[in-house]
C-alpha cells in the first residue's frame, strides 16, 4: 500500500543539523535558498558562520540529533544567537519509517521536523548546567578517591595487616592516623596502636594484633602512592565543594525555615548550612521527604533544577524519568508492562532513596514493606520511586511542605480502605457487613 504523503508542515522554517566530530551537515527548507544542504566545520568559527546562514535563511527551529557530546558547543551557540534548539533522541529518528542514510541524515531531520514528528528531549537552563557540571566532576572524584582507598586497604591485607578486622573506617580519625604514621616509616605495632580513638570498640591489645604483620617494601611502596592520590583528590574535592556552595549562595532566592542551627564549627553545622542552601535554592526542603538524604537532594537539583514546567504534568515527569511501566496491549491482551530502562541519575538517585526505606518507620516505610509482600523487591523498589518522584514534583511544582503522617496513620488508612473495599464486594453479592458488636 502506498503511502500518502503529508503535505501540511508544523514547523515549515526548521532546520535540520546532523553533527559529527569534525563537520557538521546543515539542512534547511527548500524555499528558503537554492543550495539547502552545506557542510559547515566544527571550528567556532564554522559554528557563527552556520549560525549566521541559518538566521539569514530565516529558519526559527533546529533539530540536533544527540551524538556524544559534540552537540553541545552547537546548542549553546545557536541557542545564545536566539534560535529555538530541540535535541532530538536518536531512537526517535530510526523508528519514523523513511529513507536515511549518512548522506541525507539532515535532510531526514529537517523533513521531520518540519512535519513535528520529533520531541525535544528535556535540558535544564543554563545555571543549573553550570551547577550540574561541578555536581558531575564531584561525583567523579568521590567514586576515584573511594578505588584508592581500596587500594590502600589491599595494600594493607597483601602485608598482614588487618586493620579492617578492628576499625570499621579505615579512613577515619584512627585509620588516617595509622595508615600516615606507616607511610612516615613507624613500624612498631604498639606504637602505631595509640592513635586508637576512645570510641573504637577494639582494645589496644586487639589493633596491636591487628597491626602485626610483615612489612614488605613494594607493598608499603603501593601504600604511599595511593595514600597521595587519596589527599590530591581530598584537594580537588574541597575545591569542588567550595565551588557548590558559591554557585547555590547564588541562586538562593528564598528563606526556608529548616530547623534549629547546630553550633558553629561541629559536623552537623556544615550539613545543615548545605541544606539550608538547597532549601533556599528550591524555596521547600526536599530531605523532609523519607529516604532523601542531602546527596540525594544535591543530585535531584543539579540534574533537574527547580524548574518543571516543561513537564505538562505528574505523569510526565515520571515518564521521563522511566518510572512509569511502559504498557504494551496487543489485542486485549497486555504482553508487557515494565518500565523501560534508563540511566537517568535522578531515577537512580530516587531508587537508592527508596532502598533506604525498608526498616523506616514512616508512612513511605509502611508504604513500601507493603509492596514487598505483593511483588518481588525490584518492582517495590521502583514503585516506591514513583511515588518519591510525585512527591518531589508537587514540593518543586507547588512549593507544599512534606509531612510525614507516619506508619501508624498509614496502616489505620489501609484498614479503612480494605473495609470499603470488602462492604463494595459484599453489596454486589446482595450481603451487608457489620463489625462485630460488644457484649454489654
């Protein structure tokens, strides 16, 4: 059967650009000039000059298709210059039915752009872009600096030394103290047991044990080497830190009331300064919400921002994230209905935070122990994932404040619903239910 063609255009002067490492493809419509296809380099230069040919072709929307990171250089330019950019998903442009190959891969996104056959996909305004990318970078050295460490604790184990037996924290105040002390050449193992904190639950006796072992010179070597790396990353790490705290002083635009303040100098002080900042920055306190915790917090807004509205709704937001199941109906039958799978960092933050609600008294606890006993961990898992991400997106959306109801009122509203539920099923079958009277 032949397929009639679609005469009618939603975005009639769209661009189409397919861009690669070191050239980018330009198409633009037909009537706006007499060579719509050129080739244009990956020079800023190359870039002003395609973006000066655009603008004088008249074109008023571009399609990128995401390849890399190469598109980003061309969004920002084209974007600073007052063009509307969409950044296209690849899959979008393979499932459209069509002719495509490298050569014409711009004029395919032209022509379907031009129909409004593509969806932009969601890129957050340019401050939180900046914020996002000192978030990233931190992210990075957190996961590096926690390799050398084990590599320290390996160091330590191919000596004999087992000081993960009796510390919990070998990066703590003690482990620090012991592990530098070694690099500096102490080797008496009585010695080396003075840096023992009183809170340690180990005796003296049990880390003079602990740290009695065979000290070979490649491993102490090892040892010294990723003991530096470990400090230079600390170095970078604070940067980065001091970095996030001027870029969130920045966008604090309101005053969020978030409890007492801890005394000035004390852990708890820096953690709460961190989350009056976010706090200010969002304009509500999302790590009221069980289970979100200030890392979580920090991810949710750098990656998201504390604008919304390009999602239409609730169900949206949970779409894009890939918490929502992606039912598939054939028939009347449904042959699928999970969630597709995504990499998405903020769907993965808010299914950490829902793994840590398993042994929390609060109603979001309740909510998910409750899950669990109907499906498999996984499936409760991103179901409690859904339902923080509503929550995130009402608090962001409409600047409430959480409170927690707590498991008992939970469970007392279950009952309620489950008694509802049973008097709708008996009046169906023609019986009435009553609670149980007392005998006077």
């Amino acid at each position: 059967m032949a397929m009639r063609k679609r005469e009618d255009e939603v975005f009639p002067n769209a661009a189409g650009i397919d861009v690669g490492a070191s050239s980018h493809w330009v198409a633009v419509p037909g009537h706006c000039t007499d060579a719509p296809v050129r080739e244009f380099g990956a020079m800023t230069d190359d870039l002003h000059a395609m973006a000066e040919w655009l603008l004088a072709c008249g074109v008023d929307v571009v399609a990128l298709e995401s390849t890399g990171v190469y598109w980003i250089p061309v969004y920002e330019l084209l974007e600073s210059r007052g063009l509307k950019v969409w950044l296209v998903d690849a899959r979008q442009v393979k499932y459209v039915p069509g002719r495509k190959s490298d050569v014409a891969d711009c004029q395919w996104l032209q022509k379907l752009m031009s129909h409004g056959l593509l969806r932009a996909a969601f890129r957050p305004a340019g401050e939180v872009c900046v914020l996002r990318a000192v978030a990233r970078s931190r992210e990075v050295l957190l996961t590096e600096q926690a390799s050398w460490v084990q590599r320290m604790q390996k160091a330590l184990v191919q000596m004999n030394i087992q000081l993960t037996e009796v510390i919990s924290d070998v990066m703590g105040q003690t482990g620090q103290a012991i592990i530098r002390d070694i690099v500096a050449g102490q080797r008496d193992p009585a010695v080396l047991a003075r840096h023992r904190h009183r809170r340690i639950k180990a005796s003296e006796q049990d880390i003079v044990r602990a740290l009695t072992g065979h000290w070979r010179e490649e491993h102490l070597f090892v040892l010294g080497q990723a003991l530096g790396m470990y400090d230079d990353i600390a170095r970078h790490l604070h940067e980065c830190d001091t970095k996030l705290q001027t870029l969130l002083a920045e966008r604090s635009s309101a005053c969020v009331d978030v409890g007492k303040t801890p005394r000035t100098g004390s852990k708890a002080r820096a953690q709460f300064d961190l989350r009056q900042q976010l706090a200010n920055w969002a304009g509500c306190d999302l790590t009221r919400i069980n289970g979100l915790g200030l890392e979580s917090v920090m991810k949710i807004l750098s990656e998201l921002g504390t604008d919304l509205s390009r999602f239409a709704n609730v169900k949206h937001f949970c779409s894009w994230l890939g918490l929502c199941p992606a039912t598939k109906i054939s028939g009347g039958k449904v042959i699928s209905a999970r969630t597709k799978r995504s990499a998405n960092r903020v769907r993965q933050a808010l299914k950490m935070a829902a793994m840590s609600l398993s042994h929390s008294d609060s109603a979001l606890g309740a909510f998910y122990r409750k899950l669990c006993t109907r499906m498999d961990k996984p499936r409760a898992n991103t179901a409690t994932a859904h339902k923080l991400a509503r929550l995130v997106y009402f608090m962001l959306t409409r600047g409430e404040a959480f409170v927690d109801e707590g498991q008992q009122r939970y469970e007392e509203q279950q009952r309620e619903r489950s008694i509802a539920a049973l008097k709708r099923r008996a009046a169906t079958l023609g019986f009435q239910i009553n609670p149980i009277g007392t005998t006077a």
